[in-house]
C-alpha cells in the first residue's frame, strides 16, 4: 500500500503520497504535483457512481494514480488533514460531507443513508460519504481534530464540530432541551446525539470557510459583522424565524378559510 503523510510548508499543508507500484485515488482537482513514473487516470464512473455523486454531494470523478513515485494533494489548505487507517472487515467511517480528499486504490468510497428525520433535522442531507474496506484514507477538516472514544456513552456535539463518526455508532438529531423553550434560550437549537462503541471525530473550530459562504449568500458580510451563522445561532434570531414561521402559517389558514367563505 501507498505511505500517507502530511507536510508543512510555510503553515500550508500538502499530503504527501509515496507509491511503490501502487494506486491510489484522490478528488478531482486535488493534485498538486507529482514526481517519478507514475501515470493518471481518470475514468467516468457507472449509473450507481453518478448516483452515489448526485446524493452526497461529493465529486462524482475521481482520477487514480498508479506506479513508483511521490504525489502530492491538496494544493496549499489552511485547515487540517486526518490520516485514517482503515482494517478489512471495519465498519468504516461516516464522513462529514466534503471531507474526503483521497485515499489507497482499495478503500471503497460509498454511501450512508441517513433517517429522514435526522437529515431533515441536522444538514447533513439524506444521504454521507462511507468510506471501508483496507488503507489509508485521508480527510480535510476546518480545524485540529480531536478524538472522542466511547464506550457505551452518549456524545451531544453541535453539528458544525462533527467531522466524521464510526459506522458502528448510533445517530439522532434532536432538541438540546426536552422543551422548545429551552432550547431555543440556550442558543444551541438541535444537537447531533452519537452513542454506542467507537469514535467521534471532532474539530474544535467551526467551518469558517462555509460560514462565509452562507453570509455572503445572505448578503450580511460586512467588516464588523460578527454575527454567527448557521446551526447555533443566537437565541433572538431563531426567535425571529419562529415568529415568521407562525406569521406564514397563519397567512395560510386565513386564506385557506377566506377561500372556503367565498365558496
């Protein structure tokens, strides 16, 4: 298999990929460079790759590279890379969407299907990237990642914080109080809830990235803007949502009523 890790140039980081008539495969666009005899190929996928793509979001081409040599991925990246060594009959890893960057030609790259509820409920959509099988596969996260083991316990995280959860634990999204008072007054609205034996992946900062994304998609990126976005978000404004929530409800029944009367 190929030896994975992780180089520091300036505080950028590159993964550093060393083959010996190896493959392995990485998103598209993600190559840096490469050194030595090593070729690229890069394939369309079949119905169910193009599928798998459309659900998780993630790239739907993923171009493998094969021989002896060195290649380096993930041109400059100010977050983080998470090495994950992967056995043969693991469960695998659920990986936040967007996280997987590469891995060896033997890790399978799949798909987990989330409840209903919870991918209502927790953002992280129907359907995240499962990845199993035997190698190394490597992951980006917003920040320095941190281990949670469990043993049979129950972890409540924000969801901005979950990077990546073993397949073998449970998942529920939830309020973070039993009432909806309590909840919307502490400021944390709904929580992942991840229970059972295995690991948490966790990174300690938020996506800063995504978040100014979603500003700039709002139109409130301003230089004194300090407002938090997203799951989290302070008490006054999910308080504000739910008023105009009530006020479109209401919108609703009157005219569903008005539309009766005049009948």
């Amino acid at each position: 298999m190929a030896t994975f890790q992780i180089e520091v140039h300036e505080q950028q980081k590159l993964v550093h990929a060393r083959l010996d008539n190896d493959t392995i495969r990485a998103e598209s666009g993600a190559l840096h460079y490469w050194r030595g005899h090593i070729t690229m190929e890069s394939k369309a996928p079949d119905a169910a790759g193009f599928l798998k793509s459309a659900v998780t979001g993630e790239n739907v081409f993923r171009p493998t590279y094969t021989g002896t040599g060195d290649v380096y991925i993930g041109p400059p990246y100010f977050g983080e890379f998470a090495i994950l060594e992967l056995e043969e009959g693991h469960s695998g890893w659920i990986l936040d969407r967007g996280a997987y960057l590469c891995s060896d030609g033997g890790v399978e790259v799949t798909v987990h299907r989330n409840t209903a509820m919870n991918a209502l409920l927790g953002g992280e959509g129907l359907f995240q990237t499962l990845v199993k099988g035997r190698g190394v596969v490597v992951m980006k996260a917003p920040g320095t990642i941190r281990a949670i083991d469990l043993q049979g316990e129950t972890i409540a995280v924000d969801g901005r914080f979950a990077v990546a959860r073993e397949a073998t634990l449970q998942y529920e999204v939830k309020r973070a109080s039993a009432s909806l008072l309590g909840s919307v007054t502490s400021g944390e609205g709904l929580l992942q809830y991840i229970s059972g034996h295995g690991r948490v992946l966790l990174a300690p900062v938020p996506d800063l990235q995504q978040s100014m994304i979603d500003k700039i998609s709002a139109g409130s990126l301003a230089s004194n803007d300090n407002i938090p976005t997203g799951v989290g978000a302070g008490p006054l404004q999910m308080i504000m949502g739910l008023i105009l929530f009530g006020m479109v409800v209401f919108g609703m029944c009157a005219f569903g009523l008005l539309a009766v009367l005049v009948g």
